[in-house]
C-alpha cells in the first residue's frame, strides 16, 4: 500500500516530542512543537545580526531590527522555561517566533543582496504615488 510521506514525517515530528513536555502540540496546522527552541532561536538571531552588520549604521531597517533581535537574544539568553519565554517575547507560541526570526533572515539577506539602502539608478515619477492615478497636475 502506498504511504503518504508528508503523513510519515507528520507522525515521526509527533513522535519527537517527549510524552513530559510541556505541550503536545502548537494547535496550528504544519506547525510541529520544537523541543528546543533556546537553541535554534540562539543560531537564527546570531545569523540575522551577522547579515545585519553587512548593512549600513543608519540604514533604518537595521538599527529597528538589531534592536528587536538584540532583545529577544538576551530573553533566549536569560529565561529557561519556554512558557515565560513567550510571554516575555508576546509573538505567540515559541514555534511561531522561530519561523518569524527564518522569515526576517531571509528579508535581511534580501535587503542585502539588492543593497536596498543604496539611492535609486534613476528618479522616480513626481506623481508615483498619488492617488487616483492621474496625470500631474
């Protein structure tokens, strides 16, 4: 009989969680419990303030998110238990602060990548963003 891997790896991701941790699940679909949380959130925000640095001192972008990250690192840092950890970051369950810290590393790459703090090739349009569009006045 054929066997559905994404229900083998939802079984096995299951499985990991040991029957004493605080919760079984996260109650969100495809979103599994991560029994070590301090750890990975550790290595996503030692990776976002790595790129962080390949930015400019007074690139607004870098200065909000270094200090956002700057705070939850020193949370990971100083909270063992994962529930007050949470409460202290207020971004919901630990899981979803992990894929927000996966997300904001790709953004800073991005941002980098296309060196977004540089000034534009060319001008925009006087009117871009007036709204209805229509022709200047």
């Amino acid at each position: 009989m054929f066997e559905n891997p994404l229900v083998r790896d939802h079984q096995r991701k299951r499985d990991e969680v040991p029957k004493d941790f605080h919760k079984q699940g996260t109650g969100l679909c495809g979103l599994y419990v991560n029994t070590h949380p301090h750890k990975d959130l550790s290595e996503i925000y030692v990776r976002i303030l790595r790129v962080l640095e390949l930015m400019p001192k007074d690139y607004p972008y870098r200065q909000t998110t270094e200090q956002i990250v700057k705070e939850r690192f020193a949370h990971v840092n100083s909270t063992d238990d994962i529930q007050i950890l949470e409460e202290k970051i207020g971004m919901g369950q630990i899981e979803e602060v992990i894929e927000q810290a996966l997300n904001e590393l790709e953004a800073a790459r991005t941002l980098v990548h296309y060196k977004a703090w540089e000034p534009l090739v060319e001008a925009p349009d006087e009117y871009q963003w007036r709204w209805p569009i229509a022709p200047g006045p």
